[in-house]
C-alpha cells in the first residue's frame, strides 16, 4: 500500500448497511471504523473504540443521538463524536477535549465513503452513477491482486475494491440499470463474484502473506474547531455563528438558531451555556436549548427583559437572520445527572431554558421525569410544543400567586427520597422558595441542583487582602474596589469567567487556606460552609490573606 491511498475516498459500506439505531463495523487500511446513522440522516465514521478502554464502538448502543459505549456506558454525541456523559462521575460535565477520532464520510451511489484524510470529489463514476449496488463480496487477498482480477469481468459493471488490510479486500461493484430482471441480475453477479473469489483467493494463497497494515492511533484532539480567538484575555469568544432562524416561541421570548460559519460547533451537554458577544459590545450568557443528537446548530431562548440594560432589547429588536455573532464555547456549571431514579425540574418562566434540554436528554433515554413549569400566563409558556411531546410527564402552573406556588412547591417536593434528584431554575424568588422549602422538607443539599440567571446581592468591594498562588508562587494583593478575578487578570493568568456577577460558577477556584467573604449565589450553603472555594468575580476575604490553588 502505497501513502497516498490515505487521501483517496474509498467506499466501506452500503448505505442499506446502515439500518436504524445500527453500528456497522468497517475497515479500511488496516484501520477499523464505528460507521452509524443518526436519526437526523447523518453518516458518522469513527475510529472504533471508546477513549476509556478501547472497547469497540461497534458493539455499542446507538439510540438515533448519541452512541453508548457497552462497557462502562461513556456516551458520545452525534456529528461530534464528543463525550457527554461518564456515568462514573454523574455529578460532572466532560471536559470538550474528551473526543474521538471522526473521519470524512459522504453518502453517494447508494455506498458510504470514507478515507483517513480523504478530501475533493469522490471518482467520477459517470452512467453508474445510478447503477445497482451488487451484493459485496469480501475476501482474503491484496487489493492490486483483485483489481487486477476483475479487469474484463463486465462491461456493464463498474467494479471498486476495499482494501481492508494488506491481505484483505471487498469488491464492491455498480451495475448498469437493464431490462433485466433485478432479481436474476443479483444472482447472476453474486455467483460469478463467488467462482472469481475462490480463485483470487486460490492465487493469493500461494504467494507469500504480507505483513498487516498497522494504522496509526492518533492522540484526540485537545481542540475541536480551528477558529480564531477574538479575545486573549478575559472572556472569550471561540467562534463564529450566523443566525439561521428567529422565531418567537412565547409572549416576548424568540428562540435564535446559531450554525457554525466554517465547523463543526463543539459537544455540550444538557445545562451548558454560551456567552453571545453582541454588536453592541455587550455579553450575555444564553443557556442550549438542544436536545439531544442536535449537533449542528446551538438554540437558545431569549426573554425581553423590562429593564434590559441593552442586552435582549439588542437582540429581540435588532438581530435579523443571516446576522453573524461571535459566541464562546460551552461552559456547563449546571450538569445534569442521569443516575437518578426520578428527575423533578422545577422551572419557572424563562428558565425553563436550561432544563427543557436536560429533561428531552431524559426523554430520548426512557428516564423517568417531572417537569413542573410555573408561568404567568400560557402566552408566555415558553418552548411549549417542547414541554407537551413529555405528555403526562410535563405539569403546567399557571398564574399562581407567591403563596400558591409556596403551597404547590411543598406538595411537589413533600415526599423526599434519596435516589431523586431535583432541578430548579427561574426567578429569584421562587428559586429561594425552593430551596428553603426543600431543605424544610428534609431534601439533602445534594440533591437540589439550581442555576441563578443574576446574582441581585450588593457586592461589597470594601478593604484590600492579599492573594498567594500556591501553585504559581505569586502574590498580589487585591484593593479596595477591585475584584480578585480583574487582580489575576492584571497579572496576566486568565482565569475562566462568564457571567461575572456570581451566579454562573465559571470562575471558581479552590481555596487553600483563609476566611471567605462570600456574595455569589452559585455555591451551595454546605459548600459555603466548607470555605474551600470561591467565586472570584465577586466574592472576597474577611482574613488579610487567602492562599488560592492556583
């Protein structure tokens, strides 16, 4: 084999091969492939193991979004191939660079190519471009042995051979469309493949066997997308998007469809949020609405706020179709876990945002779910045609007053249970109602998960204290008015921010040793308590030290 086949596209599979929620094992070059077909109609080729263990990905579970590993049930997304869920650590989001090897694939001709860095046309197939796919017919001898032996075979049919390794092939063949019986035209090539295999194969057994192909496993990639960073400091925007839809999805909330201007966008999973860099030089933080196997395009709904500072009036009023943004890559502080017995999401107005994607995760799974939505009115229920494909499972609460939704949020969670999980996103107020009424209820912190849109605390930037980096041997000391996240910054260590008003959790960082002043409402009152962590937008030192694992 010659380097240069590693460019050229070569077929590895009918594309009636690739039957629904099926993986098709294929190999080229020495090189084996996990070849599936979403429910979307796309094709992925990847190079067959898990980054776990190894295990081949074609004995794994195709639910028509994502691939799931059999062995320790690592769960890849489609187009992607990036990982979304470990079910060894549920409470975590995967990092983006856990990702596997995806290869070019084009659908043509009623046969899957693929080639390890195949680009261009595929070959010119001319009046068989329409032909009938022959039945394939696999054996053991080199591809220049039987492509040698197929010439003069038929004029009427085109033949392609599949070199799987130095000593194994597939033929492959178009015939031309004829008045023939298509039955009888089938049979026909079949048995006269079958005579010509037994007598490549009665050739090639006696020359000597060559030495297999041995591809080479490259090391994933640690980035998924080669685009230009608009920011080196600060908050990043990795990407560029085009608006491709706009639509209004309730009373003063559109949703906005982003596709990647030149890639494929990165993995994320249910919970994730994006950064959107405005035209007016505003960011503002969007949670993914997607469901699963949605990979190539980001949604997001956004609400018209009354007192928008120029945030969702810009977008609401000023955003148009073809439009282009610059947007960063996902960030998930809010992760979902798939191993509860039973999900209750909590979601009130607009943030039914992030949970709308964790729950249709849930869905695809067959996991069993809640979704209670409180809403003002049905005007403004938000992604509703999403919410009522859960059928009994979605419960709608509309126009309740504070005491009723008190009283109906005590029933939701009245009977607390170990193996649950519970989810809660939206306003302030009904956000600490929950919380407060969960804990009341005997729920462990541990099980109720919640995201912030805002932090409406009164940051006190009052006194200076010294920071010490553990790790980096640096100290700086943070004065009055000053955040620790701008002090780092200054000195030139960009550390991750997204929100920065302490609600996201994007910025936090482990503290080693000294006394938090804490004003965010990320973190959790147990994880407060714990003093070992702090959001470093807003957060500061009541000690005039903190030493910070960085």
């Amino acid at each position: 084999m010659t380097p240069n086949l590693h460019s050229h596209w070569f077929p590895i599979a009918s594309s009636t091969d690739l039957v629904p929620r099926h993986v098709y094992q294929a190999q080229l070059l020495g090189r084996e492939f996990a070849v599936w077909r979403a429910d979307d109609g796309y094709v992925n080729v990847w190079e067959n193991r898990c980054l776990h263990r190894g295990v081949r990905l074609s004995i794994g579970i195709n639910d028509g979004r994502e691939l799931k590993c059999q062995y320790h049930g690592w769960r890849y997304a489609n187009r992607t191939a990036g990982c979304t869920y470990i079910p060894a650590h549920p409470a975590d989001a995967p990092a983006r660079t856990i990702c596997n090897n995806t290869y070019p694939a084009r659908e043509a001709h009623g046969l899957i190519w693929t080639g390890e860095h195949a680009s261009g046309s595929l070959p010119d197939l001319g009046c068989f471009a329409d032909g009938i796919v022959l039945r394939p017919i696999p054996l053991n001898a080199p591809a220049e042995m039987v492509s040698e032996s197929l010439e003069g075979y038929d004029s009427d049919v085109f033949f392609l051979v599949q070199p799987c390794d130095s000593n194994r092939s597939i033929i492959r063949g178009l015939a031309k469309p004829s008045k023939r019986d298509r039955l009888d035209l089938l049979r026909y090539h079949n048995f006269a493949l079958q005579e010509l295999r037994d007598h490549i194969e009665g050739q090639a057994a006696s020359q000597d066997t060559p030495e297999p192909l041995v591809p080479i496993i490259s090391q994933v990639a640690a980035e998924l997308v080669d685009l230009p960073v608009l920011h080196t400091i600060g908050r990043q925007a990795d990407f560029t998007v085009t608006i491709t839809n706009k639509e209004t999805v309730a009373e003063d909330v559109v949703r906005l469809r982003l596709e990647s201007l030149t890639s494929v966008l990165p993995t994320f999973q249910p919970g994730a949020h994006i950064d959107l860099h405005l035209q007016n030089g505003l960011v503002r933080q969007y949670s993914l609405t997607n469901g699963p196997g949605e990979t190539d395009h980001y949604t997001i709904g956004v609400k018209r706020e009354i007192e928008s500072r120029g945030g969702s009036a810009t977008i609401h009023d000023h955003l148009r179709v073809g439009d282009n943004l610059a947007i960063s890559a996902p960030r998930n502080n809010f992760p979902l876990r798939r191993d509860a017995v039973r999900t209750i999401f909590i979601a009130g107005g607009i943030g039914v945002t992030p949970l709308i994607s964790m729950a249709q995760a849930l869905n695809v799974q067959g996991l069993d779910f809640a979704f209670h939505y409180f809403v003002q009115s049905e005007t403004r229920a938000a992604f509703s045609q999403e919410l009522h494909a859960f059928n009994e499972a979605t419960t709608f609460h509309i126009n309740l007053s504070p005491h009723a939704t008190s009283e109906e949020l005590t029933h939701i969670l009245s009977d607390p249970n170990p193996t649950y999980h519970i989810y809660v996103c939206g306003p302030i107020p009904m956000l600490d109602a929950t919380r407060k009424i969960a804990k009341k209820q005997g729920w462990d912190d541990e099980q109720v998960h919640f995201e912030y849109f805002k932090n409406t605390n009164k940051i006190n930037t009052e006194g200076s204290f010294e920071i010490d980096l553990a790790r980096s041997a640096c100290t700086f000391t943070v004065s009055e008015g000053q955040s620790i996240l701008e002090v780092l910054r200054s000195n030139g260590i960009n550390m991750p921010s997204s929100c920065e008003t302490g609600a996201c959790g994007t910025c936090r960082c482990g503290v080693i040793a000294g006394e938090i002043d804490h004003q965010d409402v990320y973190l959790t009152d147990s994880e407060k308590a714990k003093g070992n962590t702090i959001m470093t937008c807003v957060s500061r030192s009541r000690s005039d030290r903190l030493i910070l694992d960085i």
